[in-house]
C-alpha cells in the first residue's frame, strides 16, 4: 500500500508538529499518508503547508518559536524528578524565575551552567538561560514567573503553568488490595416506574445499592452522563456529547429536586400530569430522548420558578463561581440554542463569537435563562453526589465509575465555547481494523496539541475535573487519544486519515494527578490498533487498561486467563458489541450484513466468527467450565467464570448480560441505519424490561457468583 514519496521539506514539518507521515495497518502493510492528507491536517493545525515556499517559512517558524517566547507555555514534570525550564530573553540581560505553588508559598529556582549560542529573532537578538527544577517540589498547579533584568522591551514579568504530578497514581485502597466486581450499564436503557423515558440518576442510584446490598457489587461503571443538546433534536449517542465537562439534565429525577416540597396545590397538579405524561413514555420499545426532555424541562421549569431559600441561593453562588467561565459559557450557550436553534454556525456571526459584545449584551437580556442552565448543572451536581453517597453508604468500595467519551460534537456546547483549542477541518476517527473494516469516522473535533500547552492545559483538567467529582473512578473511552489520534480531513473516508501524536506525559499526568486527588481509579480504554509501548506507559503510571475476552488471542490461540493482565478491567463484552447472548448468536454478524458492512461474503463472516467463538467455548471445556451441550444462558455464565480466572483487579458484567438481552446498543459505522443508542433494556425475546425484572432475573445470582468464582 505504498503510495508516492512524501516531499522531504513536507515531511520534515509534518514531524515536528507531531503528524504522522506513515503507519502500519492491521494487515502489517506498511503505508505512506497521502501528501493531501499531511497538508490538510498541517492546516487544521494552524500550520499553512499549501505549497514549497510556506512549507519553508513554517519550518523556520519551528525553529524560532521557542526563542519568541521568554518561558514555554507549560511545565510538566513528575514529583521526585525535578527537571529543566529554558529561558530565552534579550542577550546580555539577566533573569530570574520563581516557582509560584499553589498553596501560596514560593521557591526560586537556580540558574544551570549551561551555554546556548545567541540567537537573532525579528531583528533582536536573544539569549537562552537554563534553570533548574527542584526534586522536591509539591504535587499541584503551580506558576513559574520569569521576571528579566531591567529591559525596556521585555515585560516586567512573565508567567508559565507548572504541573508536578505524581509518579504513579495510588491506586484506591479496594484495589490495591484485592480484586473488585461490578456492574456495566448504560444508564438510559433503564427504566423504572418512576423513570420518565430515560433511566435516570435516582435509577442508578438504586441500582448501585441494590447490586452493593444483593450482590455485594463494589461499582457500577455507566455510560458518559455528559450534556447533549438543550434543544429537538438530542444526540443519541452517549459519545458524542455536546461538551464533556458538564451533565446531560435529561438524567435528573425531578421528583428528587428539594424545591419540589414548595410547590402549590395548582404546579403540584401539573407536576402529577407531567410525570404522569413521562412514565407514559416508558412503554415504547425505542427511548424517545427528545419527547422525555421536553415533559421533564415543563416539570423543571416548573420547579425553578418556584425560587431558592436563602442557603440555597448561597450554596448556587458559590457553585457559580467555582466552575466559572466555563459554566456561563455553557449554559449560554443553551439559552442561545434556545432562543435561535441550532446548529450555531447558523447563527449571526457576532453570536459565534462567544467572548464578543454580542453575546455579553445576550448574557445580559436572559440573565434568567442563562441561570436556568446553570441551575440545573447545579442540581446534578447534588444529585449526582446523591448517587455516589448512597453506593457507598450501601457498601460498595468504588461506587460510580463514571465514563469519558473520546471527544465531543462538531457543533455544540465546545465546539462554539473553546474556540480554536479544537481543530477544524479535519474530525476523529479510526483506521480500519478487523471489526471495523471501512474504518470510523467519530465526526469529532480533536484537541489542538499546541493549543492545549498554551493554555496550560486548563480545558483538560476543568473536564477530567468534573467527571471525577463524586465518583469512584474513571474510564477513558480510548485512552490512546492521549498518545496519538486519528485525523480525518473534512470530505475524506477514515482511510485517508493520519496519526497526530499528543504529549502523553502531560495529559497523563494531569489525569493521574487529578485522579490522586479524587481517590479514584483510572481505567483506559486501550483496545484496537495501539502504538507501541503505550500499555507499559499505562501500566508505569498505575492506570488500569481494558480486557474484553472475545479481543484476547496470543495469535491464533486463546489467550489463557492467566495471561491477563493484572491491572486491569476485564470483561466478555462491550458497548460496541452485542450482549453475550447476542455474540454467541452471531447477532453481530447479522446486523453488519443487513447494514451492508461487511467486506467479505456473509458465509465467509459467519464461518470465521463461528470458528472463532468455538475455539473459545473448547478452552473452557478443557478446564472444566463448560459441559458439552450447554444452553446460551449456561455459556454466558461459563464466559464469566474464565474471567474469574484471570488476575484482573476489576471484573464486571454487562447489564444486559443479566437479562440475557441480545441486541447490540450501538453498532459502531452507523447512525440511523440502526437504532443506535435508542434500544431499552430488554429481555431474550426483546420485551423491554425495567429494574424489578432486573433484580429477579434468574441469571443474575449465576454470574455475579461466576465472577467471584464461586
């Protein structure tokens, strides 16, 4: 799959930025990315590549960049390790740099021997000066500040982001002591009588402390809760949030809400005919997303009007303040969707601009709506707190292990309120692989590497922040974005896509440093094609990856479970695939040939797939797991107790799994051509089901005992 030669001058700048000029796919064919595709992705970079005389300018602009600046933006280092910050002010003059730390205290830093040649920089020439880090310096958000000898066109001051983060992240006491069992759910699949249409947080509340007080359950693991749309029509997709740093509301429990008990006799009768009109939407067999918001929006704002008590007008300034700028950017952004719609590049230029006149005079005028939205991500908040406090108090160690999606919408809540720190022109995806031949396109926006070190990485904390908040753990939906992702340029298939690498040392050690400071457990998403040495990086800075059984094979054999790893999240199945009962089906087959995705003859599939799962189910028979003639229901059991036989720290079963569900809930390469996202959680026969049916599924005591190994 060689195609023409790169330019030597192009590839040369496509490296220094960090993009990926060949790769090897998941045939082992080594392949040279097409010359279109590095100019377009230098361009989403903010790079202009269009032709040889701005290759050229740019490659000096690599060169001179760092001198421009008198520190670098952003100082990652590991506590114990000190390091080195290089200092570029006019040649001759002298400077100093102090550690500002976060608690208040300072500590000044000494200058290293080091001699650098001078360097002459749009007419002034500069000097480099070498200062070293101490070891000992505290973990946290620290400043560095650069103050230069007396020089007229230096500033008297300048300042860098200092993150010291740990080596390794601690992992919570439940894990690093013994092995941990728990649940997966996908949390709007659950309905109860008191669910609208959607599952929602008391839902998850009470499933947790039913598996903790059933089951012994140390977590659940759900789905992402970020926000989705404000507005007709919401994205399915859990994965594809509008933003990541803030909730969907469509999880609230209104009933939960405290000013509830202030409501009069008349919006108490309208409270009842709403939540009525919601549970009525619980007997359909898709999850209506957007008729289930728009009963509980009457029913919240129903609710707000009903206004704060003194306290709790106290409680939501503060709450205000902590998230700040990004909280009244988002919710902003929600009043702004309400009143014009969305997509908002339909919207008048100047209210695309989120820090302009325009939308400061719109901030302005609804004041109420904008603080609607910002209350209502204060009540998920407390309830969100609820949940975890209530897993906990029922005896579960971990409690909510809360999910990270990938990236977020190309048009939505981020996409408008972080500017250029997403890339434009060009949208996530993956190379084609064995399950996913054509290869996927996630229609997401990417971190910009640089621009992320120029804010010193505050996006990515304020997000990893929020999901950690209350919560036992996180899972990041493919961890391996924090190495390197998959650009695809606008109008181009996922195969015309390239590697654009990421400082991993930094994004890693922001995470664990703000997962060491939550207590939790940190599980990466680490399946598919991954670059070389990633899961030793994983496993070096304490982070759990992902084992999903039907993945595991040393070759063409059946990886034993000995061979799991420790640290690790292992299960049979995932979102991306049917339930267990479904796999063992050839559900999986079944659809990809409905939808047309399969790139060989169907026959050819089910052989494969069938030979597949049969070597499998034979490794269980050979350790006495499975008898021969075994029912669906007996085999899913016998798949969970090879997973008690690995050395995995956590083990979970799928929620559908307990019902014997057999549909798949997302399959991956589509979008409406299958019900993505929108099926509720059913039984064998797809009858939807709801969590009294759960707690009495005769398989549930069969596979919580068949992790546990009993």
């Amino acid at each position: 799959m060689e195609s023409a030669p790169l330019p030597d001058r192009l590839a040369a700048l496509a490296q220094a930025h960090g993009v990926a000029t060949d790769y090897w796919n998941w045939l082992g064919e080594h392949v040279t990315v097409a010359e279109g595709s590095i100019r377009s992705v230098l361009a989403a970079l903010g790079v202009d590549a269009a032709d040889d005389a701005a290759v050229e300018a740019a490659l000096a602009e690599v060169d001179d960049a760092p001198w421009r600046r008198t520190l670098p933006a952003t100082v990652v280092v590991r506590a114990g390790r000190g390091g080195e910050v290089r200092v570029h002010v006019a040649a001759g003059s002298g400077v100093a740099v102090t550690a500002r730390l976060e608690d208040g205290g300072t500590r000044p830093l000494e200058q290293v021997d080091r001699w650098v040649p001078d360097r002459e920089v749009d007419g002034v020439v500069l000097g480099e000066a070498t200062f070293a880090l101490p070891a000992d310096l505290p973990l946290g958000w620290h400043r560095l500040v650069a103050t230069p000898d007396a020089d007229p066109l230096a500033p008297a001051t300048t300042t860098a982001t200092l993150v010291v983060t740990p080596e390794r992240l601690e992992l919570p006491e439940p894990v690093a002591s013994r092995r941990v069992v728990g649940l997966m759910a996908q949390l709007y699949q659950v309905r109860s009588p008191g669910s609208w249409g959607v599952g929602d947080l008391r839902d998850l509340a009470d499933l947790a402390t039913w598996a903790a007080a059933a089951h012994d359950a140390d977590f659940v693991l759900v789905n992402p809760l970020h926000a989705a749309e404000p507005v007709a029509p919401m994205e399915p997709s859990p994965y594809l949030p509008t933003t990541r740093r803030f909730v969907n509301p469509l999880y609230l429990r209104v009933e939960d809400v405290p000013e509830v008990a202030a409501l009069d006799a008349t919006a108490r009768r309208r409270l009842s005919q709403l939540a009525a009109r919601g549970r009525s939407l619980d007997e359909g067999d898709r999850i209506d997303r957007d008729a289930a918001w728009a009963v509980k929006l009457d029913a919240l704002r129903l609710v707000h009007d009903v206004g704060l008590s003194a306290s709790g007008a106290a409680a939501f300034e503060e709450f205000c303040a902590r998230e700040g700028e990004g909280l009244l950017r988002f919710a902003t952004w929600c009043a702004l969707a309400e009143r014009r719609g969305l997509p908002f590049t339909d919207w008048p230029a100047e209210l695309q601009d989120p820090s302009g006149p325009a939308v400061l005079a719109f901030q302005q005028e609804e004041q109420a709506l904008v603080d609607f939205h910002r209350w209502l991500q204060w009540l998920l908040e407390q309830q969100l707190a609820g949940v975890q406090r209530e897993a906990q108090v029922a005896g579960m160690s971990l409690g909510i292990v809360h999910d990270l999606a990938v990236g977020v919408h190309p048009v939505g809540a981020d996409a408008w309120g972080l500017g250029d720190t997403l890339a434009r022109g060009v949208t996530v995806g993956a190379p084609p692989d064995p399950f996913n031949q054509l290869g996927q396109n996630w229609s997401q926006p990417p971190w910009r590497p640089d621009r992320l070190a120029e804010l010193g990485y505050g996006p990515f904390r304020d997000m990893v922040r929020t999901v950690l908040r209350d919560s036992g753990g996180i899972r990041v939906d493919h961890i391996l974005g924090l190495f390197r992702l998959w650009w695809i340029p606008t109008g181009g298939s996922p195969a015309d896509g390239t590697y654009v690498y990421y400082d991993h040392e930094a994004l890693l050690g922001i995470l664990v440093l703000e997962a060491q400071r939550a207590g939790a457990v940190v599980i990466g998403e680490d399946l598919g094609v991954v670059a070389p040495n990633v899961r030793e990086v994983l496993t070096e800075r304490g982070l759990l990856g992902t084992s999903i059984l039907w993945f595991e094979w040393d070759d063409d054999a059946v990886r034993p479970p000995e061979a799991y790893r420790d640290l690790c999240l292992s299960t049979v199945t995932v979102h991306d695939l049917p339930p267990t009962a479904g796999y063992l089906t050839l559900e999986h087959v079944a659809v990809r040939e409905a939808l047309g995705l399969l790139t060989r003859p169907v026959q050819e599939e089910r052989e494969v797939e069938t030979a597949a799962i049969d070597r499998v189910l034979g490794a269980l028979r050979e350790r006495g797991l499975l008898a021969a003639g075994a029912d669906v229901d007996d085999t899913v059991v016998a798949l969970h107790r090879w997973l008690a036989q690995t050395p995995s720290r956590m083990l979970a079963v799928a929620l559908p799994d307990l019902v014997g569900d057999r549909r798949a809930i997302n399959q991956p390469g589509t979008n409406d051509e299958y019900p993505n996202w929108r099926l509720p959680l059913a039984g064998p026969e797809g009858t939807p089901v709801d969590l009294d049916d759960i707690r009495e599924s005769p398989l549930v005591d069969a596979l919580f005992d068949a992790l546990r190994g009993d």
